[in-house]
C-alpha cells in the first residue's frame, strides 16, 4: 500500500520536475533570453530572500488580511442566504431570480463601481473577492440543503427534535460536504480575485507588486509574487482540505 | 396552472433585473454624487456606445477572443478530463500540476506572457484559454470518474473497443458533470477577457472600462459595466438552453452553478 502511494506521488511530481526542467533547459540553451525568462534558480533564490525582508512580508499580509475578509464574509452570507433559501419558500422566491441575474455577472467589471463607492482602501477588495466568492458558495450550499433526505427530517421530528433545531441538527450538517465543496471553489476564487484587484489598484499586495514589477521590466520580481500565491493558494487548500477530513470524519465518503 | 408559473418562472430574473436597476436609481439619487450616475443615465449612454462603430467593433473583437480562447480550451480539456477520469495513472501523472496552477490569477499571468507574444490577440487568447481549461478538465475528470463501472462492462462485452467506449458511454455518462464545467468556464472566460483587456490596454470591452475610468468619464464606465453584465447573462442563459437540449434526461440536480471539487 505505502510503496503505491509513494509511486503515485512520485508519478505526480514528474510532470512538475518536467515543467521546471524545460524551463532551465530554455534558459541554460539560450532558446529564451534572461530578460523574457530568468532561470528558475534565481527565481527561487529571490523568493527566498524576499521572504526575509518585511516589506514583502507586509504585502503577503495585506493580500491575505483581504483574501481571509473577503472570504470569511462570503461563507457567513453564502451559508446564511443558501440555508434560508432551502428552507423557507418565501425567501427562495426573491434570492433565486436575484442569483440568476448575478452570478453570470463577470464581478470585475463592477470593479470601477465599487472604487467609487468605496473608496481605494481594503473595503473595495473585500467587497470584490466577497461578491465573487460569495455565489458558488451560496448555490452549492442551497443544493446541498435542498437534497437533504425528506425521511432523516421526518425521523427528527417523530424522536421529538423541537422545528426550529431541525436546521441545526439535520439539514446543516447533511449539506456539509456540499458546502465545504463550495467553500473550495470560492477559496481558489478569492486567491484569483484578491490578485486582481490588486494589479488593478493598490499601493500594497502582491498583485500590486507584480504591476510594478512589469512597469520597470523586472521580470524576475514578476515571477516571485505569482508563485508566492500560487503557493498560498496550495496552503490554504490543504488547509481547507485538512478541515475538510475533520468535520467529515464518519461520514460514507470524503 | 402551470402555463402561469413558467411565465413567473421566464419573468422573475427580468423583475430581479428591474429590481437591482431601481435599488441602483434610488442610491445614486441619495448619494447625488457625480461619480455615480443613476442608472437611467447609465441606461441612456448604453445606445452611444453601441452606435459607436469603433467602440462596438472593439466590443466584438472582445467576444471573438473569448469564443475562439473558449472553444480551444473546451475541445483539449475534455478528452483530457476523461482520460484523468478513467485511466489512475493519467490522473496520478496530471492532477498534482494541475493543482498547483489552478489558483494561480490567469489573468496575473498577462504581463508576462504580454513580454513573449506581445499585447495583440495571440496573449489575450491565449490567457483566456488557460483560465477555461482548469474548471472544465476538472469537472470532465469527475464525471468520468464517477461512470458506472458496469455499463463499460457490458460495452465490452458487446464488443466495444477502447475508444468506442470512450465515446458512446464514458462521454454521454459525464456530459452534464462536464457541461457544469463549461458553464463555471464561460463566467471565467468574461473575467479573463475582461482583465486581460484591462492590463494590456489595446482593444476590447475592458479596455473602454478602465480607461473611461481614468479619465472620469463615469457615465461610459457605468454604461460598460451594464453592457457586460448584459453580455455574462445573455451568455449564461444561451447556454443554459444548449445544457437542457442535451442533457434533458439528467436529473436537474445538475444545476450547480460553480459547483463539485
């Protein structure tokens, strides 16, 4: 068992080691001049030693402080919104024409709006990645909640769960795997989003010093912040993942 | 009975439409602000935009790039996805990177590829069709997977070989798993195509946006950002009847927008 797992990690890591080895090879052949593609050593070097200074530090922590606002924000309401949605017909009623209008919407367009509206600062941000990460956490917790087996609620109700507890006790939890599916999309969503919003306009962030990067032709400075979120992106999926394994442990299928 | 509720059901989104464009009016109308038109002059600056040959040529030259970027990623990630989704080894082999590029911002990916292929259509296609293929190989890969594992046996047994099994049960079988991936990857092909017209200024429907907002002209950005929000649930709904067309016989539990890992 331990030896196929090891070979399927393995198997998985060549395409990686075949990516990095096709870029060293551009640059060491000099198919690809420094300027357009430093080699991949410096690349990492400079991460490494960029990882040392605060000032970086400080970007990764402004883009994280939105990416972690944003988000958060998005599963309150996304969860809130998706449960009642489920439950009470009412309020199904006005959400549904409401989401089919809006998740479509491409949300960066709105964009320039939110500047407007709220200003330069971390509120507009958080407003974009909440709005873009707020959708695919709302339906897939809505379809969760709505596929909930009609008999588990009727066996609560007959061992004398009190009405209002059925949410709680039942239907919350048996829509968790779709929830925590949903939480994954807008988790990678927010990490594409929040950078954006960044490149587009900031004073801080890694999105913003990917911009300034490109404006003096820094191309090996291009590269850090990309694979800066790349990797906090792997994190915070392992994270979610990690979360995931815990809350669903006794569950049939993970 | 039911003739009423499909006209309720057809006329809900247009009054959630009227709905939005009213909460818009009356908030421009309170904050009175220059900077944010209500929504009836908006709406009026809509027309002069669409009438202006260059600014619609600049419209259509945006849509080009996503379908031709969009139609790309879709025909490569499909057989992709199914093979990931029947084969563990192609899976073992390709998830792992997949993974790690998958939230990486395309879009961010712009400035770089702009150094290699320039600004013109070649890197804007280009980054649109890396923001489409993530969601739809994955999507693919999870509807394969999940195929019966009988049905294909008794494909074979018929006397299928590989390929025709590939086709005539493992596609048919993943075809609404994979069609939700189309979907999530048209809304991320709007917002690739919008972004990356936002970084490399030339062309394009983003382009208008960003530099009307540069120089405060706030009437055309709002006017814009009607015009592609229009353009997304237009989109949306097109394809929401294709998706019905051909997977009728699904059960409609497949309408998760964004939805499965």
């Amino acid at each position: 068992m331990s030896t196929q797992r090891l070979a399927t990690v393995l198997m998985g890591a060549l395409p990686i080691l075949f990516v990095l080895a096709i870029w060293q090879a551009l640059c060491s052949f000099g198919f690809a001049p420094p300027s357009l593609l430093p080699p991949p050593g410096k690349v990492f070097l400079r991460l490494a030693q960029q990882l040392g200074s605060l000032g970086f530090l400080d970007d990764i922590l402004a883009t994280m402080i939105r990416l972690f606002a944003g988000f958060l924000i998005a599963v309150v309401l996304g969860v809130g919104i998706g449960l009642a949605a489920a439950v009470v017909p009412a309020i199904n009623a006005v959400v549904r024409p409401l989401v089919q209008v809006l998740a479509p919407l491409p949300k960066v367009a709105l964009y320039p709006a939110l500047i407007i509206l709220f200003g330069f600062d971390h509120a507009s941000k958080i407003t974009l990645v909440t709005l873009d990460a707020l959708f695919p956490i709302l339906l897939s917790t809505y379809y969760g909640a709505s596929m909930v087996e009609q008999k588990l609620v009727w066996s609560a109700l007959a061992a004398g769960t009190p009405r209002w507890q059925i949410l709680f006790k039942v239907i919350a939890p048996a829509a968790l795997p779709s929830i925590l599916t949903g939480c994954r999309i807008g988790l990678v969503i927010s990490c594409i989003v929040v950078f954006l919003a960044e490149m587009i306009s900031s004073t801080d962030g890694l999105g913003h010093l990917l911009v300034g990067a490109a404006r003096t032709f820094q191309t090996v400075d291009m590269f850090v912040p990309l694979i800066t979120i790349s990797l906090l992106g792997l994190m915070l999926n392992g994270l979610l993942y990690g979360l995931r394994k815990y809350l669903l442990r006794g569950f049939p299928e993970v | 009975m039911t003739s009423a509720r499909n006209i309720i059901a057809t006329l809900s989104p247009l009054l959630a439409c009227l709905g939005l464009l009213a909460v818009w009016q009356v908030v421009a109308l309170w904050l009175d602000t220059e900077s944010f038109p209500t929504a009836w002059h908006a709406l009026q600056t809509v027309p002069q935009i669409l009438g202006d040959p260059e600014q619609l040529l600049n419209i259509l030259d945006s849509i080009r790039r996503m379908v031709i970027g969009f139609s790309l990623a879709v025909l490569i990630s499909i057989p992709l996805g199914l093979a990931m989704g029947r084969s563990a080894r192609v899976s073992a082999f390709f998830n792992p990177l997949l993974m790690m590029i998958y939230p990486v911002p395309k879009a961010a990916l712009m400035p770089i590829i702009m150094l290699w292929l320039g600004v013109g259509d070649a890197s804007k296609t280009l980054v649109i069709f890396l923001g489409v293929s993530l969601p739809v190989i994955y999507h693919s890969f999870q509807g394969a997977k999940a195929v019966e594992e009988k049905m294909l046996w008794s494909g074979a047994a018929m006397g299928l070989n590989g390929l025709q099994r590939m086709l005539r049960i493992v596609l048919p079988a993943a075809l609404p798993e994979i069609l939700t991936g189309c979907r999530t990857g048209l809304v991320l092909a709007l917002i690739t195509m919008v972004t990356s017209e936002m970084i490399a200024r030339q062309s394009g429907a983003g382009n208008i946006l960003f530099n009307a907002m540069d120089m405060a002209q706030y009437d055309t950005v709002f006017a814009m950002i009607i015009i592609i929000g229009a353009l997304g649930i237009v989109l949306d709904a097109a394809f929401d009847k294709l998706r019905w067309r051909l997977v009728k016989w699904a059960e409609p539990h497949q309408e998760i927008l964004l939805g499965a890992s």
